[in-house]
C-alpha cells in the first residue's frame, strides 16, 4: 500500500467523488466508498472509480442473518473490492459467513463501535461497561471469527494493536489538530492513529471540504 490514507468519498454526485480521487490520487493509498455513495450510484459508481488504479474499499457495514450477509457478499465479489466490512455486532456465525463468500483477495473486517458514538450512547442502547470495553470485546470476537481486520476508533487502536498484531486496524473519525470534529466523538489525528498501530486511515471531510483538497491531502501525507 503506497498511502494508509483511504479518502472517504461520500458525495451525493458521481461526477464531483471522480474529480476529487483524481485530483489527490497521488496522495492517497485507496477510495473508501460508503452507504451513501453506493445506494446513489451502485455498481455502475464502483466501477467508475475503479478505474482511477486504486483499491476501493466499500464501506456497506453489512449486518443481517449470516445467510443473509454471505449472499450481499457474493453480490458484490464481481466489483473486486479489496475490503468490505460487516457489524461485529452481527455475530462470529455472520462474520464467518461473510468471511467464506468473499473472494480471496477481498478483505472482511468487522465495524466494532462507531466513532460518532460514545459511553452515553452505549448505555442508552443497554450495553454496559465503557466504549472502550465494548469495543475490546468485539475486537476479540472478530478475531475468533478467523476475519482480516476490525474498525475503531484512535483511542482504541493502540490496545487492539497489541492483541492482534496482523490484524487490519482501519481508523475512521481522524481530524486535524485545528478542524473541527463534526459528528465524531473520539476522535484523534491521522499521526497518532498511525503510531498507535492502524493500518489504514480513513479520511473524509479534512480533505473533501478543505478550500483546496490537493493540499490538505498533501498536508497529511506529510505528517505521516
């Protein structure tokens, strides 16, 4: 992987996400690709921007029965995508599941806790102990469930890092020391991400929304 930078493209028009991975292609390691680009474009938007040369990593946070799951995997082995993630919150039988319908160069990693959530959150959805905890313990549970990789927050990634050494570690919620969080409560920055053990940051709106996204790309490459 030249860059752990995966820009998020999550833009309502086709037309803008392909003008703004072609402008900072250079700058970035892979294309992350959400639940709001995929249902506005499809099949038809991945291939789209496949075609730029990087990998695409879909974002789709799949969580369903496990027979369920295997089949929206196998819907979408024909796009080549090098990770997908399901919710760790859906099960070892689901997470094994999606992990045997993927095709062998297509990562499955699970999503542990989301980063817009917190303690709070967790416990107004009945889930006691901390973020951290819950977050240590799905960790754990996808690592028995033989899948590449999770997604955490910063402030976890260090902790996972420890435990599972080849695991993939994908850090979403990352801010720049003067940006503004936005929706994300436990954030950190791309550095400390990356010192902490992730392997992949995902990086949206510090690019996407900068005044000029070639050198806020630029920018980050440079503190990592």
């Amino acid at each position: 992987m030249s860059s752990p930078v995966f820009l998020a493209l999550d833009l309502p028009r086709l037309d803008a996400a392909k003008d703004l991975a072609t402008l900072v292609k250079g700058h970035v390691g892979g294309l992350k690709l959400g639940l709001e680009f995929f249902c506005a474009h499809g099949h038809h938007g991945v291939h789209e921007l496949a075609q730029l040369g990087l990998p695409i990593f879909l974002d789709l946070k799949l969580h369903d029965i496990p027979n369920t799951v295997a089949g929206a995997i196998q819907a979408i082995n024909v796009l080549q995508p090098a990770i997908v993630t399901v919710h760790a919150s859906g099960g070892r039988a689901m997470m094994e599941d999606a992990k045997a319908a993927a095709t062998g160069k297509t990562k499955i990693i699970a999503v542990t806790m989301l980063t817009s959530l917190d303690d709070t959150d967790l416990a107004r959805t009945g889930v006691a102990g901390s973020a951290h905890d819950q977050v240590m313990r799905l960790a754990e549970l996808a690592q028995t469930a033989g899948i590449d990789g999770i997604v955490c927050s910063g402030q976890e990634v260090g902790h996972i890092h420890r435990q599972w050494k080849t695991g993939l570690l994908v850090v979403p919620g990352l801010r720049l020391p003067s940006g503004a969080q936005g929706d994300q409560k436990r954030t950190v920055t791309p550095r400390q991400a990356r010192d902490a053990g992730a392997s992949v940051l995902v990086i949206g709106r510090p690019i996407s929304r900068a005044a000029d996204p070639l050198a806020a790309a630029r920018a980050i490459e440079a503190t990592l």
